[in-house]
C-alpha cells in the first residue's frame, strides 16, 4: 500500500475521532484487512467470527480526494452497522440493487456535516434524477427499498447506478446469530468508549436506533402493566380466578383487580398496513383484551377513527391515508381525561410529520420491526412489536 494511500486512511479515521467520537470508535472496534481484489473501496465482512472493515487501497486513492471524504465514507459504514444493516440484509435477495440504495439512503442522511460529502453517493436527488421519484426523509431502509421497488419493478431496464453493492454483508448469512451479537459487541464497546467523552455530532434519530440496539428490552405487555396504576379501585369477586388465600378450595371465589386508567387501543387500518400486518395487529390486541385487567375500548383509525365492537367479528377494510391527530382529537371528544387513559397505538408508523396537539402523555406506540414513527416530536413510549 503506497504511503500516499496509508496516509489517506489514518487520517480519515483520526479526522472521524474527532468530528463524531462514537463512528469513529465503531471503526476502531472492527478488524480492518486490506484486499486489493474488494470491488469496493471500503465494505464490512463477516469472517473468522469477526466483523471486519476492508479496504480497498487503489479504490480509495481513486475514489476519494482527501481525509475528509474518507472519515465520511468511514462514517457512512459505522452507521450501516447502528441500523443493522450488515444482519438485516445478509440474506440474498433478488433485488439487490434496490437493498444497495435503499440503506444507502438511509444513513446518508445521518453523515456529520463537518465532513466532506462522498462523492456520487446516493441522495435523494440522486433518486429523484433516476426515478423521478420523490421519497420521504429520515424513513427506516425497508420503507424506501419497498418504495423504489414499487417504482422499478415495472420497468427492469431502468439504468441503475453503477455505484457500491453490499453483497459482502451474505458473508453473515450462514452464521446470523453470532455476527448479530458481533455487531451489537462492536456498538457497545463504542459506546462505552465514548461515554465520558461524548460522541461528537451525532442526530437524534442515531441516538433513538442507538439506544434500540443496546438497551436491554422488556416484553411490550410488561411495559403497559406498568403503566396501569398500580393501587386498583377495587376488587370484585369472580369464578374465574383461584382463590389465592386457599387455592385448593375450589368452591370459593378468586379476584379480578379494577384499575382506575382505561385503556384505549386504535388499530392502523389505512392503505398502508399489509394484511399480514393487520393480522398481527389483531393478534396482538386479543391478547391484551384477554391478559390485562382494565376497561379497554378498541378502534380503527386511518384519517376517521371507527370503534371495533368486539375484536373476534371485526374484518379488516383497508382504508386510506394516516392521521394519528385524529385519535387524540377523537379521545378529547369522547370525554377522555388524559391523567386516567392509557392510548395503545398499533400502526406502521407511516403518518403526518408535524407535531401532535394533545394532553395525553401515557401513549404507547407499537411498531413492526425496522418501523419508524413520523411524527418530527415523538412522545410516549415507541415499542417495537
């Protein structure tokens, strides 16, 4: 590797650590080897049990113009492993290309603006000159590989770019478990690195997947038990439960405990929603109507809000766009206090941007893997399902 190049790669990652502490100590937690046969200047393989970051020295020399396009490219990398993208997407897929700009997209947005841009990366002009193709910002990866999907499949012959390809991420494929624990290894390692330090310039929404990633998950049900109060109103007797004083006397009756906070759930039914999501959904809900004590009244929202009567009859219509304003608005109408009512959100995420109007504060998102919530100001607690 000429000095030159050597030279061009120590100080990207030293320009890195100083600009965004935390993509760089990412970086720094790979193992780094360099391939002259890398079609890629830089790309992240699974091998030896360990994550590694190749290099490509004669790319990099061609590609980039001086350190700071490196540290970005470096970056750019480092936020491929926060969003797990390496794990996510090691599966061979038929529509590889759409995989390559899709999360290509979605970290992009993320590089610190300190640092130069990469030269032809993939921006969302970039897709709007290819495809004409106007897609939202700061959307999970899977939302616009679906978009520019839809948007292709009709005419393969599309010119592509003939930019970066991901396909060494398949080196994970044959052993997922051990390179996703690898991978969530190397994050928080990084974190821990930049605890005392700080990490640099990193966005809100890094921060958010960030803490996804490392912080210890609680099951969804055991989030919203914890959010019912917990000095019940009352105790009423019922045959449905064992008495707990003498269990073994069926004869007498057990207890079912009233909490003092509703619960009202409202289901996404808009155009949006698959019908495998709406199925979950609904799954979901019968087990929170059967699991936890409390009132609890069910609705459909998209841009109208329709109460479902009972949970087992209810058919699915799809509908058509999302407004999430619409429930709150619809709580207040319905003479809901905001201090005694817990809202359980089942949606896809996917709705306005601008900020919710609303005194209620105990909401709780559920959200499919790999789902982001719209809303620019997200409030109460986003729950992966």
């Amino acid at each position: 590797m000429k000095l030159e190049t050597n030279n061009l790669i120590i100080d990207g990652i030293k320009t890195l650590l100083d600009v965004s502490p935390l993509y760089g100590n990412i970086v720094m937690h790979l193992v780094r080897e360099i391939d002259y046969n890398e079609p890629n200047p830089l790309t992240l393989r699974w091998q030896h049990h360990q994550w590694y970051l190749v290099i490509n020295p004669e790319l990099v020399a061609i590609r980039f113009r001086n350190h700071n396009q490196v540290a970005a490219a470096l970056s750019h990398e480092a936020l491929h492993i926060i969003w797990q993208h390496p794990i996510r997407y090691a599966e061979i897929r038929q529509n590889n290309k759409m995989v390559d700009l899709g999360t290509d997209l979605a970290v992009n947005q993320y590089l610190p603006n300190d640092l130069d841009t990469i030269p032809d990366a993939i921006t969302f002009q970039t897709i709007n000159e290819l495809y004409h193709l106007k897609l939202p910002e700061y959307q999970d990866s899977a939302t616009y590989i679906t978009l520019l999907s839809e948007a292709t499949k009709n005419n393969q012959k599309e010119n592509q770019p003939n930019r970066s390809s991901h396909v060494s991420w398949t080196t994970a494929n044959e052993s997922l478990d051990e390179a996703k624990a690898a991978l969530k290894s190397v994050i928080k390692k990084a974190t821990e690195d930049t605890k005392y330090f700080g990490r640099g310039e990193v966005a809100s929404q890094v921060v958010q997947q960030l803490n996804e990633v490392i912080l210890p998950k609680r099951h969804w049900k055991s989030l919203l038990r914890m959010g019912l109060s917990q000095t019940p109103d009352k105790k009423n007797p019922s045959r449905a439960r064992f008495n707990r004083r003498q269990a073994y006397r069926l004869d007498l009756l057990g207890e079912i405990r009233q909490y003092s906070v509703s619960i009202v759930i409202f289901i996404d039914n808009s155009a949006s929603i698959s019908n495998r999501q709406a199925s979950e959904f609904l799954a979901n809900v019968r087990q929170i109507t059967k699991q936890i004590d409390a009132r609890i009244r069910i609705f459909s929202f998209d841009t109208q809000v329709h109460e479902v009567k009972n949970i087992k009859l209810w058919q699915r219509h799809a509908g058509g766009g999302t407004t999430f304003q619409i429930i709150f608005d619809t709580l207040i109408l319905l003479k809901y206090s905001p201090l005694e009512t817990m809202v359980v959100i089942l949606t896809d995420g996917d709705g306005e941007k601008s900020i919710i109007q609303t005194k209620f504060k105990q909401v709780y998102w559920l959200l499919p893997a790999g789902k982001k919530l719209s809303i620019l100001a997200p409030f109460g607690k986003v729950i992966t399902l």
